[in-house]
C-alpha cells in the first residue's frame, strides 16, 4: 500500500534535517515542499519546492498530511502562523519520532511536533504541539514542553521543568530540575539556567540581552 502523502512547509536548513528524519521514521512520502517564491521549482535532497503557502488550501484537497519544517530561534510567530494556516486549511499534523530517538511510552507528544536523532523523552514527559526536540535533546521524566517550542541540539531539561509556550532554548543548554520559563523566552546556545525566568526573558547566562 502507498504511503500517504505529506507536505513539508518550509524548505530550508531544518527542512533538510527533518527529511532525513521522515525518510527514516517511513510512515509518509514527502509530496513537495511549500517555500518562499524565489524558492519555487529548487529542490531540497531531492524534493521540489512545489507552492508558496499561498497555495496550502490547493495541496490539502491532494495530500491530507502536513508538517512545519522552518527553524525557530529569535521568535515563533513564523511556525505558529504556519501552524495555523495549516490547520485551519485541513491539513493532519502528525508526529514524527525518529527511529533513533527514545521517546518512553509514558510520555506525550502533540501534533505537529518532531523528535530529530538520537533524542530522548523520558517517562511522564509532556511535549506540546508543533515542537522541534532536535537531535540528542533530552527532555527528563515529568519535563513539559508546551506549544510550537524548539529545544536545540544537545541541550538537557532536567526532571519536571516546563518550557513556556514559543519558548527557544538554544543549542547544548542545561535546565536545572523543576526550574520554569515563562512564554516567548530565549536561552542563548549553552547556557545553565538555574532559576525560573518570566515571559518573553531574553537569558545567555549573565543578564537579558
Ligand atoms: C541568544 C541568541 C539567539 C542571540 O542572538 P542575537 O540576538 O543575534 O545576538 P548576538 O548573537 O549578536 O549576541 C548579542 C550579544 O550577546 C552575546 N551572547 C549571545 N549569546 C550568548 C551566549 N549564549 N553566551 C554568552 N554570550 C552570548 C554576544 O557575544 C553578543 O555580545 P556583544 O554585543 O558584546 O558582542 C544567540 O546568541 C544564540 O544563542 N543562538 C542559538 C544558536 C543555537 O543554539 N543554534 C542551534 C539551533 S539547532
């Protein structure tokens, strides 16, 4: 039986890790690619840029399946405005688990959301929709991760700490146990967060920037 179709909405550097992960995990096909207009006709490993996202409520009547594939680092309005264009067109955001990640059986992971190579999720983790948990991320056990957050490479959540909704916590961060952000914060690639931090905090080890 064929697999079913899936379209990938943004067509850059994450986009280029994600495929990678899809091929592996096998369960869709990638359809094409939906980027900006200079992208159009180009090809990423191998799939063409196929629309503009002017052209979502067109592919969702051919290809049922969704995912956002742009990164996040300053802010997440991008991927949840995508989100949101692309649920409200139709289209299903399913889960993408790479066959090298550990994601425990008690854990969650919401629609949308992508857990990249060699991550882990541990027992009564809670990871919200439309997240990146890239590649050798880990997220301890009763860690929460809500909504359209990106946790990058390498960077450790210890036991029970939440990341606030359209949070960004850089690449090789470590979080101290049941320790809190806020929403719409940034942690700066490396750095130990010890202490809660509010909404919108702008942390890189010292003081905000
Ligand atoms: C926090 C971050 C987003 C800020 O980016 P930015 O707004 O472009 O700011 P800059 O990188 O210009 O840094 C501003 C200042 O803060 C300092 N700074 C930034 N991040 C820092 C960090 N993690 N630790 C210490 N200092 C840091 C810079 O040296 C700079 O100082 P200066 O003005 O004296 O030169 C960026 O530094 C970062 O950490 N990016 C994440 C990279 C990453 O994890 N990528 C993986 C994706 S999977």
């Amino acid at each position: 039986m064929s697999k079913p179709g899936l379209i990938l909405i943004g067509a850059g550097g994450h986009a280029r890790s994600c495929i990678d992960v899809i091929e592996q995990h096998g369960q869709y096909q990638i359809a094409g690619l939906v980027g900006l207009p200079e992208q159009r006709h180009t090809r990423q490993l191998g799939y063409i840029v196929i629309a503009t996202d002017d052209g979502l409520d067109e592919l969702v009547r051919s290809y049922p399946y969704a995912l956002i594939t742009i990164g996040q680092m300053q802010s997440s309005e991008r991927r949840l405005r995508l989100y949101q264009q692309a649920t409200q067109c139709g289209f299903q955001l399913p889960v993408i688990i790479a066959p090298t990640a550990h994601v425990s059986r008690h854990a969650s992971i919401g629609a949308g959301s992508i857990v990249m190579h060699g991550a882990i999720v541990n027992a009564g983790a809670r990871v919200g929709n439309n997240c990146i948990i890239n590649s050798r991320a880990l997220v301890e056990h009763d860690a929460k991760v809500e909504d359209h957050c990106h946790i990058s490479t390498g960077t450790i959540l210890n036991g029970d700490v939440t990341v606030g909704a359209g949070s960004f916590i850089g690449s090789g961060c470590i979080i101290k146990e049941g320790v809190s952000t806020g929403k719409g914060c940034i942690v700066g690639m490396g750095c130990t967060l010890r202490n809660n931090i509010a909404d919108c905090y702008r942390f890189i080890g010292h003081d905000k920037i």
